[in-house]
DNA sequence: GAATATACCTAGCAAGCGCTTGGTTTGTAA
DNA sequence: TTACAAACCAAGCGCTTGCTAGGTATATTC
C-alpha cells in the first residue's frame, strides 16, 4: 500500500542540476526554448529524460511548475552572479560594463536556454506565477537601476536611466537570436560594441 | 449538393481589413499577440469574429495558414511604407531617422500587434512556411542594411552596419513591451533618443 | 430564373493533451 | 530484517483540440 506525497514545489535554494529534478529542469529549459512551452508535452520532457510521462508529477505538480521553477532558478543564479561581480568593482563605468557582460553571459551562456524561456514564455504563467517571477524580477532590475543612475549624476551618460534600461534590455537579450559564441566575436568583444556605443570609455 | 471549393490562401495583394478576412486577420492578430498562438484556439477566434468555429475554415485552409497570413500582411504593409517615406529623403542622415521611425511605427502602431506576433510566435510557423516568410523580411532587412552601410561609409556611423542593425532591432522591438503611445513621451521623441545614442546630429 | 459563388451553420470525429491512480523497484538506515 | 521514502511504471480518464462533412441562406451574374 503506497501513500501519496505532494510532490515538492519552490525549494529554498537552487536545484543539483545532478539530481533526478535538476536533470528535469535542463531539459525543460532545452525544450521549451526550441519548440515552446505550449507545444512541448509532457510526453516531450519524460522522454527526453528517459522516464514515463506520468513520473513528472512525481517532481512537479503541475506543467506550469516547471516552467516556474525554470525561470525562477534562471533569475536566481544570475542575479547572485552580478552581485557578487559588482563587488570586485568600483568604477561606476567598470561597473555599467559588469552588468552588461554580465547579462550578455546571462543570455549566452549556460543560462541561456533559461532566460530566453523567461522572455518568450511570459504569457504561459499563470497571474499568480507571473507577480511571483516578477519579483524577482525586480530585485535583478534594481541592480541595473541603481548602478545606471550613478552613472547618470557622474555624467558619465546622458540619456535617462530608465529609458537606456530598456534599450539595453532589448538589444542585448536579442543577440540571442544572432550571436553565435563558437564565432570569432567573444562576449567580450560584443561588451565593447555597446560600451563604444553608450560613449563610456574604458576603465 | 454541394461541392467542395479549396479556402483561399496567399492573394495576390493586402486584404481588404472590411471584408471577412480581413476581419479575421485583425482579430487573429489581436488573440495571437494577447495570449499566444497555441493558447489561442480556433473557437476563440471565430466567436471572436461572431461566427461558429468551422466557418474559419471556410477562408484559411489551416489554423498555421491565419499565422502565416498576419505576418505576411504585417512585412508588406510596411516595407511598402517603408519604400515610399525614403523616396522624400535624400541626406543619409535623415533616411536612418525615417527607418528608426517607421520601425517604431510599426511595433506601435496599426500593424503593432501583427508585428509582436511576427518576433514572438515565429517557432509556430511550419519550416516551409518560415521560409517563405523570411523571404519577406529579408527585402525589408535589405533596407535597412543598405542604409546603414550608406551611413556608415558617409561617417556617420562608427559601428559595423550588421551589428549596429541587430542592437537595434532588440532595442526597437522591445519597446512594444514598454512604451505607451498615450503617454507623455511622442514616437519622435522616442526617435529622438534613438538618433543621440547613435550620434548622429539632427539633419 | 437557373447557375454559381460566397459566407456561414450544425454536428461530431479522431487525436492528443495534462494529469491521476494504484502499484513496483531501489536505496538507505535503524 | 524491517521500515520507509524517493523514484519511477503502466494504464487510462476526461477533456480539448484542429479540422471535416454535409448542408443552408443570400447575393450576383448570365
């Protein structure tokens, strides 16, 4: 006689990308970001994990879950990545350059997949889901808002903090549709273009 | 007795926004944008539109087919804008203020909403008909390319015209998720901005 | 006034979907 | 050895989906 257990929803921190969870949120991130969350099945992510369709619920309730879980980890990993960057630096031009390499490796790299989910698949989540992302949302945001609006009163750049943000926001998570890392143009290099192009100079 | 007539697919030209079609579309595109493509089921587009679901059918042969179609319209209506606000401009300088604003017209304008629905439902598309539809933009992409490599051999620019064009289109297309044409600030003003962080000066 | 085309309706099929249920296997530790 | 939880399987339910079939109403054209 078996009981029944919920299966376990938000854990406190982030997921062994080992574990048998861990290895579900990877490729969920995978096939999510190729196909799309509506057109990517149950039956999709279990196969592509070797189980059956019915084991998922055993690690998420629901599908919507797991899409929460994705974008929630994503943000996680890479706010705390910028942060602990940002205290290595204390030019405020040093800094604004952090957070853009910083993002561009968010978007990139292996959080790729992951970010660009947390983009595109906006409207997948629930109300709910989405005002609790979205607060996490905000903490990574600040960040950038606070650092931009240093830049801005040491004149270091003229446009508005929160309207730069937003230019910023579109062109750097766009070169995930083009920026290829195995080309000849490292992060790095792409980090100068938009420097050049916010007329900050190097440190 | 009846007999079977194939529904009609790709005409010729832009479709009437009154007739039935049209009328589709628009809805279509509304839907399509507001809640995605696969949340979005023929039966909430035909009552949508104050008709029973199989009448859809009736105008497009498949549900891929109204997709393809929004998009379609979306690309030509305005790389012809496009086409005809140039042919008033000769300094280089101004034909990029005219692309920058038409762009922004376009993602916020009429078309705004097919536009939203062209960059993020793109994976719904068949590959067949992704290809046929990148034809489209690849006529509209040589627009602009165009215009940048002008500029930048005119020295108005610094950046490599490829690049500077991929910033852009992030940072353009992400205003739809931002920016509120009943607010204070104008498209031009919104242009505006876009021209000082590109250095170029006002013509 | 017969023929034809457009625009729609009613009813429902076949397939695929998320998810549930009840149970088995495997690992760990007392 | 027994106890127990985690990880998974096999089967399938109930519902929604895109789409089809066969028909009707209305307007236009020859």
């Amino acid at each position: 006689m078996s009981q029944e257990m919920a299966a376990p929803s938000d854990p406190p921190s982030f997921t062994d990308p080992e574990s048998p969870r861990g290895r579900l949120l990877r490729q969920a991130a995978h096939l999510f970001r190729d196909k799309g969350y509506e057109r990517t099945t149950v039956r999709d992510l279990a196969s592509a994990v070797g189980i059956q369709s019915g084991s998922i619920f055993h690690h998420f309730r629901t599908k919507e879950e797991i899409l929460k879980a994705v974008m929630r980890e994503a943000i996680l990993v890479n706010t705390g990545r910028m942060r602990s960057r940002l205290e290595a630096v204390a030019d405020t031009g040093e800094a604004v350059r952090t957070l853009v390499q910083c993002e561009l490796e968010s978007i990139n790299g292996e959080t790729g997949e992951a970010m660009a989910v947390l983009v595109y698949e906006w409207r997948s989540l629930s109300e709910a889901s989405q005002a609790e992302i979205l607060e996490l949302r905000e903490v990574y945001e600040g960040i950038w808002l606070d650092t931009l609006t240093r830049a801005k009163s040491d004149g270091l750049i003229e446009a508005e903090p929160f309207i730069l943000r937003r230019f910023l926001t579109g062109a750097l998570s766009w070169t995930i549709t083009w920026y290829r890392p195995e080309g000849d143009m490292t992060i790095e290099n792409l980090a100068d273009h938009v420097m050049s192009m916010l007329k900050i100079p190097p440190a």
